[in-house]
C-alpha cells in the first residue's frame, strides 16, 4: 500500500482537507495511508527549534538541517533507488521503496506524468518548507525536489496536499469508477475528461448584460441516445480543447 509521509511545521493544516475529500475515502479503504509529522518532534531545546537566521545575514529564518535529519532518518523505510531495489526481496517480497520529496519552488515542475510516476513508489516523503526555505545542506537529504507551478507560495503545504491527492488518485480503487475506460482522453494518456459535459435540466435561462434572457441549452446530440454519434462529437469536442 502507498504510503504518504508529510514532514511540516503545521500539521494541522491537513487534517480537515484529508478528512473530507476522496483522500478521506481511500484512506478508509486501506488504499492508500497518510502519515502528518511535525518536525518540532525531532527539534532539540525547550523551545522546539526548528529554524533559525540565514549565516552572512539577510531576511526571514531558514529550517535547520537537524530536526530534518532527524526526521527522515526516523520516517524513511527504505531508500534504495526503485531499479536497484527490484532484486531486493525478502522471503521472496520485494521491499518498500521510499522516495523523499522536498517542495519547493525551485524544483521541477509536478504535472500528471510525474504524478503517474511517483504512484509507483512504496512511500512518498514529502517535506514541506515555511519562512525564506531551507538550510542548503538538507539537498543532499532528498532524493528530489518538486514544484507545483511557477509562483512562491507561504510554504510546502498545500504543494504537498496537490502532490499527494494527485498520485493518489493514480492508485487503483481511489477513483470511485472504473475512470472513461473507454474514452478518447484517457486513450490519450489523460485521466480526467476534456469535452463539454451537461446535466438537467435542458434548457438554463439566463440574463444577460443587457438584461435580456438568454436560453442556454444542451446540445441535441446528447439528447439523441445515438452512442456512436455522441462518442464522435466528443472526439470532435475534446480536440477543440487542445
Ligand atoms: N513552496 C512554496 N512555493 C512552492 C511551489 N510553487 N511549489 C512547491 N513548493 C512550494
């Protein structure tokens, strides 16, 4: 079973998201399993610190490398690259491979084929900054580094909870149905559906700027109950989309 590991200073953030969305599903399926870490676990010092200010001077406070150690050393299961760990078994079951994962926005950037990649990993560590970033030192702690898009964000937090639902639902059984088995984009390596889609009722009126009503309907063809015509125009439609 997957197994997600979120390093953070705000443990907190996550658990109303985790506890209402299709994560919350799939953790109680036994799909997949969240773990929330908080790296004052493993500060030292009656204050519980874990970042401190930059050496040579400069704005903000940095995450310490220790607490970070620490931390990964106790969470990781196992680190040997997926490749060399193929061979590796124990009483003839392969062993867990771990893969830890900082978020920052100097990494690369997360789109669905990463996402697709990472879902093949035993356990994902996803290590989230706050303040100016992290203690340069701690590179050499992950495996890789992940951005979710090209902006800076107040830290790693809510790129982990992209990250994890992301791969998540690249996990078979997450995903309530079987998901556009048979459709174009998903052919097309996509999982999500990219045609216009309608539901009731028929006809929506609207107002518009003018104050004039205007009637917004859904195409005839959806309402035909012809298969082979439909599943064309949504070809037609899903290219128009590109
Ligand atoms: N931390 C702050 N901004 C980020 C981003 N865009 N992606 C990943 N981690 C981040």
């Amino acid at each position: 079973m997957l197994q997600f590991d979120i390093v953070t200073i705000f443990p907190e953030i996550f658990v109303s998201y985790f506890s209402e969305s299709i994560i919350k599903r799939a953790v109680k399926n036994n799909l997949i399993k969240i773990k929330i870490h908080n790296l004052r676990n493993w500060s030292q010092g009656v204050h519980k610190q874990v970042d401190d200010r930059p050496y040579g001077g400069g704005p903000g406070m940095i995450l310490m490398m220790e607490p970070i150690a620490k931390a990964l050393e106790a969470i990781t299961v196992n680190r040997l690259p997926l490749t060399a760990n193929k061979k590796k078994t124990v009483n003839s079951k392969r062993l867990p491979v771990s893969r830890i994962i900082m978020l920052t926005p100097a990494g690369k950037k997360f789109n669905q084929r990463e996402a697709e990649r990472l879902a093949k990993y035993d356990q994902l560590i996803l290590l989230c900054g706050r303040y100016e970033g992290f203690d340069a030192r701690v590179d050499k702690l992950v495996d890789e580094k992940i951005s979710i898009g090209d902006y800076v964000l107040a830290g790693g937090e809510l790129p982990a909870m992209v990250v994890l639902e992301a791969v998540a639902r690249q996990v078979k059984g997450v995903v309530g149905h079987d998901h556009a088995l048979a459709e174009e984009t998903f052919s097309k390596g996509l999982d999500y559906i990219e045609y216009p889609q309608y539901t009731r009722p028929e006809i929506v009126e609207i107002r518009n700027q003018k104050s004039e009503i205007r009637k917004l309907r859904v195409p005839k063809i959806l309402l035909s109950g012809n298969h082979a015509k439909i599943k064309k125009w949504r070809g037609k439609m899903s290219n128009k989309a590109r």
